[in-house]
C-alpha cells in the first residue's frame, strides 16, 4: 500500500513535469461585499470565505434569492449549491437520484488518492461497509467508553496552566481528539497525533477543498499513514490467529466482518475508510470542542446561563453542532435528470448541500446566528446530515462534548478567549487551527477581560442600541418593553395562514383527512416529525392536529381528525363543514412532540394516534434506525393507515374486537433499553399504561403527546392566590382561585397566545425566570418539570407567593 501511494506520487511528479501543474493555487484577497455582485457571480466555494466572516451574508443571499443556484466557472468546476434546510433534507434523503460516488468534497482529490470510502458510496455497498464498523459505536460500547473517555478528559484538563494563555486548540482539542481515535483505532497510544497530522493533510488538498498544503506533503503523509494502517492490520490479523481475543476497535471489528474481512487486499478502499473514520472523528469532535468555548464567549448571556445551571449541558451540545457546523457541506452527483426547488438540474451535475447555510436558514430555525442554550429544536441540526449517510459516529461526539463541558463546569468557572482565533484554509472543514484562551477555576478571582472580549462587549451594546433606535424610529409607540412584547405576540399571531382544503378522503371509519395548501400556490413552512397545526374553526373553537404527510412536501400540509361526539366540537365542525374548497384560518406548525435522533425506537400508538407516528416512523426508516410499532385500537376499520403497516413485521396490529380489552405492555416494556426511545400517542388509558411501565427507563426514554388533559392531583403547598410578574412587560398582577394566569395576564393587558386551554398544545408556554412552577399540564417531561425553567400559563399555577415569567 505504501509502495502503491509512493509510485503514485513518483508518476505525479513526473507528470507535472512534462505538462505542468492541473492543481489550483488559491491567493487570499479581500472578499467583496456580496451585495456588490450579480448572482451568478456568487461563489461560496472559496476557501477563505469562513475565515474572512463572510459566509453568513453569501448564505444567506442565496437563500433569500436563489436557494438552489448554479455557479458555471468556480476554481472546482461548475456545480449547483442547495442552501435551503428543506431542499438539503430532500437531496440528502434521496441518493437513488442525488449519489455520493465518487466523492463527497466540491472538488478532486490529487491524482491517485481519490481513495474509495464508504461515505461515498451508494446503497447496498454502504451499507455492507457502514454495518462493518458501526458496532465501534454501538449503545453499549460507548457506555462502556464513558469511563474512559471521562478520565482522559480530567487528565487534560487537570493539566492546563490555570491564570495562563494557551492554545487551546492545541492543549485541548486536539489533545482530546488525538486520545479517543488512538483508542477507537487501537493505535499506538504514544503515536496519537499522527492521526491528527494525517488527517489535515489529507482533507485539506487545493484540489478537493481548496487547503494550503502540497500535494508532496499530502502524498508523503499518505504512504505513511498506509504503512502504520498495514502494520496494524497484519498485527491484529496475526493476535487474533493466536487466539487473543478479540477487542472492540475498528480494525478488529473490518477483519471479523465477512464483507470487509479482506479489505487489506484493496488497499486503496482500506485506506479510504480509515481515513473517513478517522477525519470524521477528528474534525467534527475537535472544531466543535473550539466553537463552543467560542460561541460562549461571543454570547457571554449563555454563559451565565450555563454556569448557573449545568444540567443545560445536553441542550448545549446540540446548539453547538448546529452553531459550529464542522462540516461545511457534502457534495452528490445527479444520477438523471431533475427538479430542486423549481431549478433544472442535468444529469452528472455536481450537487453541493452547505449543512453550514441550513443550520442558519431562518425559516427552519429562529433568529439563527444567535447561540441559544436550549433552542427548542436545535437537534434538528444538519452537522451530522441526514438519511442514509447520516455520521455514524454523531453518538460518540455527542457523548465526548458532553463530558468535556460537565468536566469543565466543574473545574473553571470561566474560559476566556483572548483574540479572534486562526482558522484554517478550506471551503469544507469549518476548523480552528489556534485559539488562545485563559481559564479561571471555581472560586478564583476573575482577571479583568481582555481586549477581545472587550470588543465583543461593545459590540454587543452597539447592535442593542442600535437595534432600540431601530424600533422606535420604526414605530414610536414601540419605546416602551411592554409595547415590544406586544409587538412580539402580533407578530407569532400573525403566522396564521389561511389555507385552502384541497383534497378529503375517508381512511377509516370517523377518520377524514385533509389536504391543506396555500389558495395562491405559496409554499408552507417547513415542519418536523411530532409537530402539529392549529385549526381556527369558528369563534371560541380551535382544535389541534399532527401534521400526518412528509415533511419534505412543501406544497401542501396533510391532518387526519377523529370524530368524537362527546368532544368540544372541533371534529364534529370538521367532519361536517371542511369540504374540499372551502378555507381555513390555520396557525403553526409547532412542535411539543420533538423526534429525537436514537439507534431504536418503540412506537406505540393508540387509534388517531398513529397520526404524528406516521412522519415518526419514515424518519427512523431514512436515519436507518430500528424501530418497531404497537399499533392499537377498536377494530381494524376504525384504525387509519392500517394498509402501511399491516404487512411489516416490525409492526404489531391489535384490534380490540379481536384480541380483547388491553395489549400485553409488560412483555413490550417490562425491561428497559437503555438505548430505545419510546414514543407514545393516542387514548389517555393507553398513555397512563405506557407511562407507568416506563418509570423504570432511563430518564428521557419516554416521549408523550395526549390528545386531553392529564388530571392532575393538586400538589402539597398549592396556592389559591399569588403573584405573577411579567419581566419583559413590566407588568404584575395576582391570580385567584379559579383564574388561569393566562387569562389573568390577557386581562392585564399582556398579549398572549393560546389554543387548547387544556394544556396539551403547548401554545401558550413562558419561561419561568424566578420562582417554582406548579405544573398541571400534560406537555412537559419529567425532566423539563423538575427543572421548573418554563410552564404552560393556561392550566399551571405557582407553588411560590411569587413568580416571574419572561412576558
């Protein structure tokens, strides 16, 4: 193998002797404006486009303008970007017409290192290669790798100069990173910063990425890179014919597999993967360790959030993968002929999906370049991609960032940047290359700030003073913080929507679906697994309903409402007036019923509530996660969709007519799966049942969505009368037995939006900024009551005299 890449390099050289150089030479000059250039002359490829800052105005232009926009003449060829987090999810989804072969980068790699790796291959080679190595990162291995994983990290950490500028790209990530790939690779412990070394040189060619480094170095860097892979290999070949047995790294795992037992005899696939296993474990983990101590220090209010309550870390980790985007994009190639977003595209035309423009698009993420702990859906983040070559090792940097800042919380109470860090040459690794830091343990007095947080400082209050004066001179009336909130509520309000029924169908007994779209042919907005839609029927009746269709279809939304004659009278109004035409003010989407990424999935669905389950289950199926389902009711014609599921084997149909009162929950649930996630929704009995033998899971296991309200007991210490302070609004009014805070705020001039009133939409939610909630709704986990940092105000009261929400 290392003969193989030293006759290559040989040949190179030859050849760029006798007819030059084909690699492009990239010169850094000043950016121009974008708003400076026609749209054709757009081209978000150059390499120093992340480091000059430019990157979110380019992006966010073409997402504006032209979403789906060709570029004839780039340094890397002519090729289609896709910045639109809704037209990246189509193409990324669908590789039968949007192929990863042969390659994954904008550009090629030098002359015989176009190395063959299984995340640019297509279905069934992926997957043969994928399931090969996916068990170094399986559920139980890294429960098993926590304990490691944590001692290294104090070990780095318990080594950094305290009071003391450093590098901590250098001391920490790299560090950190180099660690858990040794151990990942079982490679020389003491030789670990190679696999760092290698692997930017290998991702960063001219040629691919647009990176600063030759191709003599990238060709020297691979044959020594093939030489220790090799040795490696022969030496854990020659273990194992021994009879050691067998251990849990990469390599082992490649040499027991039947499809890639002989993978060392196509070295150049052998040496692909490696380097793919080990690139993505390098620059995903390493940049996103760096961006986080970065993103914290440009929004020092998140900081403070953190310090002050650490149990924020998991919601930390998955702000910064969509913050950071490691990775900046993927390419595909068409494999026919198509349409994106109205754009033609031909076949053999290289596709480019910028994950760093869809984690910033407006319309999928609110106000999206701020960094906010606890964003509601920041796991929806396009870092890790998306459908069949989604990483596979997205678990695994979950779990190391995690442990790296509940290890820092409990160590420094600050980490200070001290300059604006250096960052690498490439238009694909959104990489730190240094970034001087300072830290101050707990308890340790705080230097004063340095100059660039300083300036980070002023900025900050120059972009409020001027987003105040903006405002005002705006709107005049707009001066006061109580007017802005009210502007804040009108314009969440004024997203209602009125749609058109465009199709009505009958699928199954008393279960009408909807068609709904935009009467001018407008697309809608974007909607994730879990989210619903709220239906303004008539005056005082609102209802709402899961969005049952695919998510990727923008032209039209899809509902399905049971009716119930003992309701309120929202399905009775449906079933008997929403005929095909006629128009329907809806609100939304919203989504209290979030799909969370997992390796498993138990779904359990009592009669209507197969309805979010649908878009659930198609998901799971594109991530290529298990999945099972439970799908409950009366009789088999009143259940909907039965005919998708009935000949899956992976579903179980249990008719009441047939098979009797209640489903066996205690052979499905009995024993907790620390690595399954059991979502439920349907009859409140089904969902107590569920609940109950799910007490022993893992916290976080369980996912509701009741379609009525949980009875609720009225805890110990509950108060008929107390204090509500509206923060942003300056307004303080006393609630009474009997009066919702909702609608005593409402009354009290404070606009606030609602819908069900019985606490199960989640409309009207607040975060609680001071005192403890008494929680009454049937919305919020365990987990988010225990934290008492936000509370559903139209059926959920204070356990304190006093309490402050964000109003």
């Amino acid at each position: 193998m290392e003969r193989q890449i030293q006759g290559l390099h040989l040949l190179q050289r030859a050849k760029k002797l006798v007819v030059g150089d084909n690699q492009p030479h990239f010169a850094e000059s000043k950016i121009p404006d974008v708003q400076d250039l026609d749209l054709t002359e757009i081209d978000p490829s150059s390499p120093f486009l992340w480091r000059q800052g430019q990157w979110q105005p380019y992006f966010k232009r073409l997402r504006d303008e032209a979403p789906v926009h060709f570029r004839a003449d780039s340094a890397f060829g002519p090729y289609w970007s896709v910045t639109r987090y809704e037209d990246i999810v189509t193409v990324d989804k669908n590789f039968e017409t949007f192929s990863a072969e042969p390659q994954i980068v904008i550009g090629e790699p030098p002359e015989g290192l176009d190395i063959e790796m299984f995340i640019a291959m297509d279905p069934p080679r992926h997957d043969k290669q994928r399931t090969a190595v996916q068990g170094v990162v399986a559920p139980q291995n890294l429960e098993e790798m926590e304990g490691l994983i944590r001692s290294r990290v104090r070990e780095v950490l318990d080594d950094l100069p305290v009071g003391e500028p450093f590098d901590w790209v250098d001391r920490v990530s790299i560090e950190l990173t180099s660690r858990m790939l040794a151990t990942l690779l079982d490679f020389p412990y003491e030789d670990r910063r190679k696999l760092v070394q290698w692997t930017d040189l290998v991702a960063t060619s001219a040629s691919a990425t647009g990176g600063a480094n030759n191709t003599d170095e990238i060709y020297r860097g691979a044959a020594e890179m093939a030489r220790s892979f090799s040795a490696l290999w022969h030496d854990k070949a020659a273990r194992l014919a021994a009879g050691e047995k067998p251990g849990y790294d990469v390599i082992t795992l490649m040499q027991l597999s039947e499809d890639t037992k002989n993978l060392i005899h196509r070295p150049m696939e052998f040496l692909g993967n490696l380097v793919l296993l080990v690139v993505g474990g390098n620059d995903t983990t390493r940049n996103s360790m760096t961006g986080g101590v970065l993103a914290l220090n440009q929004f020092p209010d998140q900081f403070d959030r953190l310090r002050a309550d650490p149990e924020l870390v998991p919601k930390l980790v998955h702000e910064t993968l969509r913050w950071q985007t490691p990775l900046a994009y993927m390419r595909r190639v068409a494999t026919r002929d198509t349409v994106l977003n109205g754009q033609f595209i031909r076949k053999g035309d290289k596709v480019v999906m910028w994950y760093a423009s869809a984690n910033r698009d407006e319309r999928t993420f609110e106000d999206p370049d701020r960094f906010v702990i606890g964003r509601r859906n920041a796991r929806h983040h396009l870092a890790f991609g998306i459908g069949t070559h989604r990483c596979m090792g997205s678990r695994l940097a979950e779990l190391q960032l995690r442990i790296l800042w509940e290890e820092l919380l409990a160590r420094f109470d600050d980490i200070e940047v001290l300059a604006e860090p250096e960052r690498v040459q490439s238009n694909f690794v959104r990489g730190y290359s240094s970034m001087m830091v300072r830290v101050t343990p707990i308890g340790g007095p705080r230097p004063e700030p340095g100059r660039y947080r300083q300036q980070i400082r002023a900025q900050r209050l120059a972009d409020k003073n001027t987003a105040d004066s903006q405002d005002v001179d705006a709107n005049p009336s707009a001066a006061t913080s109580s007017d802005l909130t009210t502007a804040r509520a009108h314009r969440a309000a004024a997203k209602t929507l009125e749609l058109q029924v465009a199709h009505r169908r009958t699928v199954a007994d008393d279960v009408v679906e909807l068609t709904l779209t935009d009467p001018a042919g407008a697309p809608l907005q974007a909607w994730a697994p879990g989210a619903h839609v709220e239906l303004h029927l008539e005056p005082g009746l609102s209802k709402s309903y899961s969005l049952c269709g695919d998510p990727a279809e923008r032209s039209s939304w899809t509902i399905a409402v049971l009716r119930e004659p003992n309701g309120r009278g929202g399905s009775e109004f449906v079933h008997a007036k929403l005929t095909e035409g006629t128009r329907v003010q809806v609100a939304g989407p919203r989504n209290h019923f979030e799909f969370v990424p997992s390796p498993r999935y138990l779904f359990v669905a009592g009669g209507i509530g197969i309805t979010p389950m649908r878009a659930m289950i198609a998901a799971a199926e594109a991530d290529g996660a298990e999945w099972n389902l439970v799908y409950c009711g009366r009789s088999q014609a009143s259940m909907a969709y039965l005919g998708e599921f009935e000949a899956d084997d992976r579903v179980t149909i249990w008719a009441r007519d047939e098979h009797g009162e209640r489903f066996d929950l205690d052979a499905l649930l009995g024993e907790p799966r620390p690595d399954t996630l059991v979502y439920s929704c349907g009859p409140t009995a089904i969902l107590d049942a569920v609940e109950e033998k799910c007490t022993p899971w893992p916290d976080g296991s369980l996912h509701l969505e009741r379609f009525v309200a949980v009875t609720v007991d009225v805890p110990e210490g509950a108060l008929d009368t107390f204090e509500v302070v509206c923060a942003r609004s300056g307004v303080s009014v006393t609630v009474t037995n009997g009066t919702s805070i909702f609608d005593a705020v409402e009354q009290a001039g404070v606009s606030v939006i609602g819908s069900c009133m019985e606490g199960t939409c989640g409309t009207c939610e607040a975060d609680v900024l001071e005192g403890t909630p008494d929680h009454r709704d049937s919305v919020l986990s365990r987990t988010e009551r225990e934290r008492g940092d936000t509370m559903m105000t139209c059926v959920s009261r204070s356990l304190s005299p006093k309490i402050v929400l964000d109003l």
